[in-house]
C-alpha cells in the first residue's frame, strides 16, 4: 500500500436542528445516486443510507447537525462527486474524520517507536481492548482537543486480518480546524495534505524534527502530497492578544493615563493609528470574528 489512500471520511456540520433536513437531502441531490431512508443513530433519529455504506445522520437534538459518514467503499462510489459537494457544502463544518491505512508498519511499531512521531501534541495514551486484542495508540487529548490522531489495529478490530497486518491512521479535528480543512479541500487541496499536517513519522536525527528524514513507508506514501495545509492561528492569535492585554493593564495603564491626561484624545487616536499600521491583514482575519484592517 504505497499509495496515500484515504479509507474514510465524516464531516459534521452544525446546522440548525430545523434545516437538518434540507442539509442532508441537499447531500443526497449533490452526491447522487439511490438512498433509502431509515432510523438513525448516535443521538440522530433519522438517515439516508446508501448501499456502498454512506450514511447521512440527521435530525438530532439541537446543535448535532448533519453528520455525513463515507467509507472506503462509499468514497469510491462518489468519487466524481465529492469534490462538487465540498463546493456546494453551504454550512460550516464542525467536526472532520479522515483515515488512511496501511500494511507496511504495526501499531507496536509505533507504541514501541514514539520518538518516530512528529506531532506538535505531546500527550500519549495507549488503550488496550481485552475483548478483540487490540491496541490504540493516542496522540493528543481525548478530551476537548481540536486535533487528535488515533493509531490502531484496524485488521483485528474488523476480524479481516492479523494481529499487526493492517493498521489505521486516524485523524479526528474539531471546531476552527474542522472548518479550516474542509475549506482546503473545497479550493482544491487534498485530503492527503491535511492528514499529513496533524502527524508525520520521521526517524530521530540531529537538528529540528523537521529536518529528520522520513521514514521510507510514510515518504512513499507522501509522494504526491503538496503540503500546503497549514491550520488557522486564532487560538495563537488570541493568546498573544490575552498577553499583551496583561502586560499593558499591569505595565502601562498608568504611564498612559498620564500621557492621555496631559497630551489629551488627539495624541491618544495618533498613537493607536500607528500602531494599527503596523499589524497585518492575517492578524484581523484571525480574530473571531473577524476584523477590518484600518484604510
């Protein structure tokens, strides 16, 4: 499997509870082809069902919205038509899955081999289910994070394979980078590419990590990855925002206050212009929402 193969892909939206249904008959129209309709699932009451496995969930308490589950299978069927449904997707998405799979490495390899893992979370986790003999491999938090990747056994968890003959990298992102890579996609960028971003696989060596070499499975699989995903800087933005605040209520406010009362409103705006001119137009459109940059 030296081919970067995408095995999976769910996007959720959230949709207003009222429109879900429009959401998710308007997938239907766009992917095309026959769907039944049924109970559904996970908190959803109703879903379109197709017979390559896709499934859309609908009709959920409020702020589940429309939740569109594509398998391998699914993801084939539709391939002539998924990219026009990223392009028509009118809603904002809120949570992405994407899965790749692979026979060339187990997941001990990767238990046994964490320093091989290149990826800006740090939190490790090790899951081991006693009813199949499967074993999961976290990186990030479980709880609440934006991005976390699961490694697992998918060949035993499926009962189709071995222990270590077929494992599955899975790429789960909330919120802003839900949102950010469904955004990439819809302008062309592949699915590839915003895997490749969340995790790399690279063998230890001297200097940054971004200069180790990477390991001949994964850079083989890589070979027609464009690498242009990049996630949004909002968080960072507020955080550096949240500082500066601090520094000048503890460190300025009063100097300022002084400087305002003698030199009075002109000064003040004058100082503010200035300032303004110097930040760019990404640091306004990382702000939520965002902002216009002064004329």
């Amino acid at each position: 499997m030296s081919k970067f193969h995408i095995d999976w892909l769910s996007l959720t939206t959230k949709v207003p509870s009222a429109h879900s249904y429009d959401c998710a008959a308007d997938v239907v129209h766009v992917l095309g082809g026959e769907w039944r309709w049924g109970r559904g699932r996970n908190g959803y009451r109703q879903a379109f069902r197709h017979e390559s496995g896709g499934v859309i969930l609908f009709d959920g308490e409020e702020g589940m919205g429309v939740h569109l589950v594509l398998p391998s299978q699914a993801l084939a069927y539709f391939s002539d038509s998924l990219q026009e449904l990223f392009e028509s997707w009118e809603w904002k998405a809120s949570r992405m899955d994407v899965c790749v799979d692979t026979d060339a490495v187990s997941v001990d390899f990767f238990i046994e081999n964490q320093d091989v893992i290149v990826c800006r979370a740090q939190e490790r986790a090790v899951y081991h289910d006693m009813s199949t003999g499967g074993k999961t491999l976290y990186v990030g938090s479980r709880h609440g994070s934006r991005k976390l990747v699961r490694i697992y056994d998918k060949g035993v968890e499926q009962k189709t394979h071995g222990p270590g003959q077929l494992t599955r990298i899975e790429v789960q992102l909330r919120e802003e980078y839900a949102d950010a890579a469904f955004r990439y996609v819809r302008n062309g960028g592949s699915l590839a590419d915003v895997a490749v971003r969340c995790i790399d696989f690279r063998s230890p060596g001297r200097g940054p990590k971004c200069t180790w070499e990477r390991l001949d499975w994964w850079a083989e699989m890589l070979t027609s990855c464009s690498f242009g995903f990049r996630f949004p800087l909002r968080l960072r933005a507020e955080q550096t925002l949240e500082a500066a605040v601090s520094w000048i209520e503890k460190q300025v406010a009063k100097s300022l206050a002084k400087c305002h009362a003698a030199l009075g409103e002109t000064w003040l705006r004058s100082l503010l212009f200035r300032g303004a001119a110097q930040l760019d137009v990404a640091f306004y459109n990382s702000l939520s929402p965002p902002a216009a940059a002064p004329a």
